[in-house]
C-alpha cells in the first residue's frame, strides 16, 4: 500500500482536521522496496528462480514452480486449497517503481509489526531480516510462518 | 446458527448504521426488509450478544417481520449489551493481500476478527489475474 498524496496516517489526518486514518500495520510481505523502487530492481535486476513471467505484452507473473511450497507450514489439506486459490498477477506491477509506501510513513512509528516467516519458500528469514534491516524504519518482529493467516488465524488476530 | 463467516463484513456496515439510527429503527425500517434474517443473525452475533439472543432474534425475524412486539422486546435487550458501546470505538481492520494472493486467503483472520467484535475487511488487488495485466503499474 503507498500513496503519493497527503499521508493516510490517523494522526496527520487529524491535524488537517480529517476523520479516521490508518492507525497502524502489520506487514506480511516479503519485499520493502523504497518509494520509486520497482520490486525486480529491489531483487537485484532479475527474478529469483520461483517467479515465472509469460511474454510480454500483457506479461503476467505468477509462483508456479513452488506453489505448493509457499503455504508449507499450514496443514495439507489447506495447503491444496490454497494453492488451488493462487492467480496470477500484472508483471507490469513488479516492473514499476512503488509509491511512497505506507509501511515507512513516519508517523506509524512504533506502530509497525512485521511477521517474520520462518518456513517461507521463498525468502529465508535472513533475507527477510535483511530487507528489515535496510527498510530504514523501526519494526516490532513476530516469529511465524509463511501461512499463519489460515494455518493459525486466531494468533494472527491478536 | 451457523458459523460466523466473511459475510460480517456485510453486517458490520449494518452496526454502523445501528449507532445512527438506533437499532430498534433498523430492525423495522422497510429498507432492510429485504435483508436476509441469516445476515442479521451474523450481525447480532458478532455484536457479542449472548447467542440465545442471537437465536431469538433470528427466529423473530425469520418467523416474520411483522412480528415487531417480539423483534422490540429482543431489541431491548441486545441495546443493554455494553458490546454495542465497545464496538462504536474499535478500528476496522482492513487486509490487503499482495502478489498471486485474493482475498479469500483471509478468511479465517477475518472471521476471529469479526468475531471478536472488529469491523474487518479483505480486499482484492486490480492487479491480481487482470484482463488487461499492462493496464497496471505499482
């Protein structure tokens, strides 16, 4: 999520006497690219080998080759299913610079949490603590796994 | 009663309209007659309302929306609940997916979300499996 208008933060919204805002994120992803940093300049200029792309025009990127792998610590029942629900996403996204991005608003400091995957197939949990530590911000770090939004949703809503 | 689904997002919207109008005025306005008593159950229920309540209610309003003695009596009670006041000042969540992901993949948060009295919400990426993937930047 980014924007590059007025900040979507509660409290800047509020001193431009605005009601509600974003009080705070928890960030699941893997990647923080900086505002006007495309996702594959963010990976080093090529994709890692478990992203494919058909051709261009209208390339689309997807997961295909670990798809099951990317939900490896729910229960194998959940992983089919959700595998079943992967879809494939604009390339065109991944190859443009993002906007400036919510997670490094300065006014969620202290109101940002990161949950650290330890079973991911795609990014080990150094890469992952890697990326955190060039984000240039502050994150509270929450060990789990990859699919904890379905392999343990009541801990993830806490 | 079934079990609380995604569809709380639905009835969260109606809650809102609780704290403007009243919930006894949204119980029989005519508008929401067209609203299914299944929705409403959920609505109640997430509302943290005892689920004999929950099931009253369901059954008054399943029984027919004329019966408004009955639905006014429940909605007494449920306006007693302090849920109701809680849920006036808790934040939505809302849950952005990222890449090759749609919303579905949340349901079970939003379901604990819902449940614990949350407005919550997941939504889909227009970049996600497009028709036209080149329409798309980040």
């Amino acid at each position: 999520m980014g924007t590059d208008g007025p900040s979507l933060s509660k409290r800047a919204r509020e001193s431009r006497g605005e009601k509600g805002g974003v009080l705070g994120i928890v960030y699941t992803s893997s990647a923080l690219p900086t505002a006007g940093t495309s996702q594959l300049e963010y990976l080093g200029g090529s994709w890692p080998p478990f992203i494919s792309e058909t051709p261009s025009p209208g390339a689309l990127l997807s997961f295909d080759r670990i798809i099951p792998h990317l939900f490896n610590d729910a229960p194998p029942a959940v992983q089919q299913a959700l595998a079943q629900q992967h879809i494939p996403t604009s390339a065109n996204v991944f190859r443009t610079g993002v906007l400036p991005p919510l997670w490094a608003d300065e006014r969620l400091e202290s109101r940002r949490v990161w949950l650290l995957a330890l079973q991911d197939a795609t990014f080990p949990p150094e890469a992952a603590r890697m990326f955190l530590g060039g984000s240039g911000v502050e994150w509270e770090v929450v060990e789990g796994g990859r699919a904890l939004w379905c392999r343990d949703a009541a801990w993830v809503g806490c | 009663m079934e079990p609380i689904t995604n569809e709380c997002a639905y009835s969260s919207a109606s809650a809102t309209e609780y704290n403007q109008h009243g919930l006894l005025s949204w119980l029989t306005d005519k508008r929401y007659a067209a609203r299914s008593a299944h929705a409403l159950a959920h609505w109640t229920h997430q509302l943290s309302a005892s689920a004999h309540l929950a099931e009253l209610l369901y059954k008054a309003w399943t029984d027919g929306h004329h019966n408004v003695a009955s639905i006014e009596t429940i909605a007494t009670q449920l306006s007693t609940t302090s849920s109701l006041n809680a849920m006036a000042i808790k934040p939505t969540i809302l849950l952005v997916p990222g890449a090759c992901t749609g919303p579905e993949v949340f349901d079970p948060v939003v379901s604990v979300f819902c449940a614990a009295g949350y407005e919550a919400l997941a939504v889909a990426q227009a970049s996600a499996n497009p028709t036209d993937p080149d329409a798309y930047t980040a």
